[in-house]
C-alpha cells in the first residue's frame, strides 16, 4: 500500500518547477574535426566555461572557451589519439559533453566523453565500444538478493525510493541523477521512520547512494550494486519502458555473487558507520586519506600522483571526516586538500601528514613515501622534506607621498607589519603582528578532542558582532553539532563576560560589557544549503542595537549592516572573469557615503572610490599571486584643487 503525506498533484508541480529550471540551464555540446583542429561546442548558460581533459592534465581553468553566437568554442590542434574530457562551467561544475562520440565511467559514479582521432582527422569512438557500451563503461552490476520492495514507479510515472532510518535528521538522496550533489534531492518524510525520494528519471542506469547526517550510504535495499571507485559500493538501479510504461529493476547485466560479494557490501556499511583513523592509513593494500574539514560542503584530494588536479579524487565524509582510497606505487608523493567552502576553493595541507615541504606559494604540501616491507605497504615520512619550522609568514607595507602646499609631492609616511603564524600540529595555532619593535596582535589558540581556549590580544574573538578585542575565550564540543562558548574580555575597571550556545546553524549569547556597556544578547541564524543565508541581531539595554543579513549563492553575495547610524553594505559578482566587489558606508546622521568597488581577475586587480561628504576621489590599480601582491592608489581629496590635495600610496605584501 501507498502511504505519503504528499499528493499527487503536489509532485506534478514540484517537478513542473523542476523542469522549467533544468530545461533554463540545459546545456548541449559536440566534438568536431575542422582545418586540422578539433573544434570542442557546448552550449550552457554560464559566465566562463572551461575545457578540461586529459590533453590539458584535467586542468579545470587552462583552457577558457570562447563565446560565438551563443555557443562556447574551444579549437586545439591534438595529435591523433585517445582522449577524455569534460567541460567545466564557472570554474566550479564539471559536466560532460552530451554529445560526445562515446563515454567512460570518470569513477566518481559519472562519466567523461571520449574520442579517437584519427590519423586522416575523422573524430570516432574508440575502437571496438559503442556510445551505449561505453557509457556504462564495463561496470560489474552485483544483485543484491536479500533486498526489500521498497522501489517502484507510482501511477504518476515517478520513480520512488524508500528508506528506513528511524534517528535520521534529514537524509538526502546522491547519484549520477543530480551529479552527485550531496544537499540536492531531499527525501520526504511518510510515518514511523520511513522515508521517500521522489525522482522524475528518464530510462537509463543510475548509481546513487543515501546521505544521512554527512556519511553516504549505500541503499541497503537497492536492486544491484557497484564499486563506487573508493573502495566502497554505489547502489544502482535502471529505469526501463516495457509495454508503454515505466518499469524499475536490476541492469540487465547484472549477476548473482556469491558470500565474498556480500562481505564485501557488508564491509562498507560498517566502514561508514565505524570509526576513520584521521590522517594517513593503509586499507586493504590501498593508502586511505583522512581529514576533518567540519565547514567544507565538499572534498578533493589532489597531489603529485593525479597531477595536481582539484577535481580528480573527490573525498566522502565519513564518521565526521572526509576520506579517500588511492591504490599507490612504492615511492614519494606529495599531496593536498581542497575544501570546497562557500563556493570557493580552499587548498590546505594536511595537519597530520607525516612530512611536508614548501608548496611555492607561502604554504606547505604533505609529503610522504610509501614503502613495500615484507610484502606489505607502508608509510613512512621523509626526512628531507620534513626539516624546518612549521611557521608561515606575512609581510606587508605601506609608503605614503601627498603634495604640500607649494605642490610638491614629498614623502608622508610608512608603515610594516610583519605577521607570523607557528602551527605545529592541529592543536596549537600561535598568531603574533608585529609593526616595527612592538607587537600589534596577538592569538593563541589550544585545542584538544572537545576543547578550545584562545587567548587573544589586541585582536577581536570571531564573533558574530565585533566585542572586546584582548581576552580569553572558552568552547566546548558536547556533540557533533552543539557547543558552549564562554569568554571573559579585559578591562581595567571590570570584567566584560560573554555566555551561549551554539546548535546547528543557530548561535545565541548573552554578554555584560563584552559589546557594549550594559547587558546585551547576540543571537545568530545561518543557512548553508540551497543557498548561503546568516541573519544577526543584538540588542543592549543601553538602547544600542544591531542587525545583519547576508546573502549568497555560487554566482552572487551581498549584504548589509545597520547600527542605527551607521550602515556597511557590500555586494560582489563575478562578470565574465572578473570577481567584483562593491563594499561602502552610509552614515545616515551627517548623512555621509564613502563607497569603493574593485574588480580582479587571477593577476590584475583595478579599484575606485568615493566618498560624499569631501568628493574625494581614488584610483587604484594592482598586480598579485598566491604569495605576493604590489598596488598604487592615488588619491584626489580636493577636486577643486587638485595638484594641492593629491596623495600617492605604494603598498604590498609578500607571504613566505
């Protein structure tokens, strides 16, 4: 019997909204051969798309295409051969070609388009595959005997999965229907620990997997199974037409597997409810990668063995930490993280790697050797690479030079500052700023499982509203997604104090002269998924108030400030490949508006700003990498005279 609390005229419209949005962002593309080049089309809705594939080392932004007549173009001259590639829309989405020759499984439960050309230039599908056979790339399809019915297609024509988690939160379903998107498809909830997923699919083979509180599981009841290309299995199912109407089942290639197979899938669902060794571990002959990244919405292992590509291992969450499996030769690698936070991506070293070395960029990557004794694998450091302090380094500085009044520029000042930041091991972070022989800040923070002190100097606590800037503050874990925050702030006639709660994307405090004069609550609401969205508000009983909104999504961010008198507001986009932001100040008491607005791109930057009160104007135009940047501001602060009030400033910064 069917039992759901949504009826079917909800889902129509459901989908009917669905559909109107995939059909606004569909995207079509094809491979041709024409005047000795291979002419790569694809047709998305994008602000830059990138060409990606294995003639360029997966490179998600080496290859820009270009926009002709509403289709994004890419030529290239490639010697004959075998190639695989994908297309890369803002830098961020991978998407495979949907008209590609043919397709080979790209092991994240996706696929790649591939071609041969030829030596006369013809582009064909590799010898001996069909588009069909290729797409399912010669997987092994496991049945899986002991299931449940718990999948069928309603009278509607939807696909329904059913899932049975009593403690779940709330579970999400992942597969090569949705690209893997863990926070896409939610399930619905029915009665008594049942759950839902509701899928409009066409016919096709479909690899998916349940997630549940951030680990991914694998459908207990799914028609087959297959490797999932970490070690773990993919829960597959294929929608068929038979006699007019939708049918479900196992693929047709699916075959029966004896007590190893099912050992196997055993296997992984205990590896995903059990404990992860953090850092690095061999596993079943493979080396098996572990970090704890708690405000990544994604993970990616990248390192000498893959060429450095950000893309090319995609990490699972597992027990509260991401992980991979890789199976490695003997030798050295080098490697590292990269968080997919907010839309961006964060490269870091591995906290717990056995050995680093400088990465080039003012940071670090793990380096470690894998060793074969007595027939078995094992990870060593290498004590070449592993010498030296683990000390990061920020120098920055400023030259000022302004006419006098005889219109002569002259030299107005300088300033430097010099930060060092000592991070030994995950658990302890020294920070101190120095500018010229005293030191301007200061932040130590200790942590172990559960606890975290931070002594800070001269330095505000991240808060969600600026507090008093030299203290100590207090957090402690009570479970994975609640902690308890207490501070105490310095002052010479009392002590400021600061108390709450953090729970989920919710934040509440209560505080005494820690951000105001008087007693104060602070509370805090953030979303993360579909969208970034953080809504603040405090109120002191000295009448002092303010509130905050922040507002986000992969393509855009703004938000704004309000104090009572005075109003920050900011908002930033990406136009073609230019990030650009445009940040200000209204104080609505005189009333006054200062506001800037910088655009840059991966080397340049270009800036102006203005403020309302004086009309003074400044320009600034900038160069910077990864480990050093070099920027010239001219400022106009009398445009009635202007040869009378004009300033020149130099400023940089150099990381090491």
């Amino acid at each position: 019997m069917k039992f759901s609390i949504f009826s079917n005229s909800f889902r129509k419209a459901f989908f009917v909204i669905v559909l109107i949005f995939v059909f606004s962002t569909l995207s079509l593309g094809a491979v041709a051969y024409k005047d000795g080049k291979v002419v790569f089309t694809f047709q998305a809705q994008a602000n830059v798309v990138y060409l990606a594939g294995t003639f360029n080392n997966w490179s998600p932004t080496a290859w820009a295409m270009k926009l002709v007549d509403g289709v994004w173009t890419y030529e290239v001259e490639l010697k004959p051969g075998t190639y695989q590639y994908k297309f890369v829309i803002d830098g961020k989405t991978w998407k495979e070609d949907p008209e590609a020759p043919a397709y080979v499984d790209d092991g994240f439960g996706g696929k790649n388009g591939i071609f041969t050309l030829t030596d006369d230039g013809k582009i064909t599908a590799p010898a001996g595959t069909t588009q069909v056979q290729t797409q399912q790339g010669g997987k092994k399809y496991i049945l899986n005997e002991k299931r449940e019915n718990t999948i069928f297609v309603d009278a509607d024509g939807y696909v329904i999965i059913r899932y049975y988690n009593k403690d779940a939160k709330q579970p999400y379903i992942a597969g090569s229907f949705n690209n893997w998107k863990a926070d896409d498809t939610p399930l619905y909830f029915i009665e008594d620990g049942w759950w839902e997923a509701v899928l409009e699919l066409q016919p096709g083979v479909y690899e998916y997997k349940f997630v549940v509180d951030g680990n991914w599981i694998p459908d207990p009841n799914a028609f087959a199974y297959t490797d999932d290309g970490f070690g773990g299995l993919n829960a597959v199912i294929e929608v068929a037409r038979e006699g007019g109407k939708l049918v479900v089942r196992a693929p047709a290639t699916a075959v029966k597997e004896g007590k190893q197979e099912e050992a196997k899938e055993q296997k992984q669902l205990a590896v995903t409810a059990g404990k992860v060794t953090p850092g690095l571990s061999i596993v079943d002959g493979k080396v098996m990668f572990a970090v704890k990244k708690e405000n990544a919405q994604e993970a990616y292992l990248a390192g000498s063995f893959n060429g450095w590509n950000p893309r090319a291992q995609k990490m699972q969450l597992v027990d509260g930490y991401w992980t991979t499996t890789l199976a490695l030769q003997p030798g050295v690698h080098k490697y590292k993280y990269v968080f997919v936070i907010g839309g961006n991506d964060v490269w870091e070293e591995d906290p717990l790697a056995p050995a680093y070395e400088p990465d080039g960029f003012g940071g670090k990557n793990g380096v470690f050797k894998l060793v074969e004794k007595d027939g078995k694998l094992a990870i060593e450091g290498v004590e070449s690479q592993a010498g030296g302090l683990p000390v990061k380094g920020k120098y920055e500085f400023t030259y000022s030079f302004s006419t006098d009044e005889n219109k002569i520029l002259v030299f107005s000042g300088a300033t430097n500052k010099l930060t060092l930041t000592f991070n030994p091991n995950p658990d302890l972070t020294l920070t101190i700023a120095y500018g010229g022989a005293s030191i301007n800040s200061a932040l130590l923070k200790l942590a172990n499982d559960k606890l975290t002190v931070g002594f800070h100097y001269k330095t505000a606590w991240n808060f969600p509203v600026i507090g008093k800037d030299t203290g100590i503050v207090f957090s402690y874990d009570i479970s994975k997604d609640t902690k308890l925050v207490f501070g105490l702030g310095y002052e010479n006639s009392e002590l400021p104090l600061i108390a709450g709660v953090q729970f989920g994307g919710i934040s509440v405090y209560g505080a005494k002269g820690y951000f105001t004069n008087d007693y104060s609550a602070l509370a805090q609401y953030s979303l993360e998924v579909p969208f970034t969205l953080v809504l603040t508000g405090m109120y002191s009983l000295d009448n002092t108030y303010y509130f905050g909104l922040d507002f986000g999504t992969e393509q855009f961010a703004l938000g704004a400030g309000f104090d009572g008198t005075l109003m920050n507001f900011y908002a930033s986009s990406k136009i073609s490949s230019y990030d650009v932001l445009l940040q200000g100040e209204l104080d609505i008491s005189t009333p006054d508006l200062v506001f800037e607005i910088v655009a840059k791109d991966n080397v340049y930057k270009l800036g102006l700003s203005y403020t309302l009160s004086t009309q003074a104007i400044s320009l600034l135009a900038g160069t910077f990498d990864k480990e050093k940047e070099l920027n010239f501001k001219i400022s106009f602060n009398d445009l009635s005279n202007i040869l009378a009030s004009t300033t020149l400033t130099l400023s940089g910064a150099v990381k090491f």
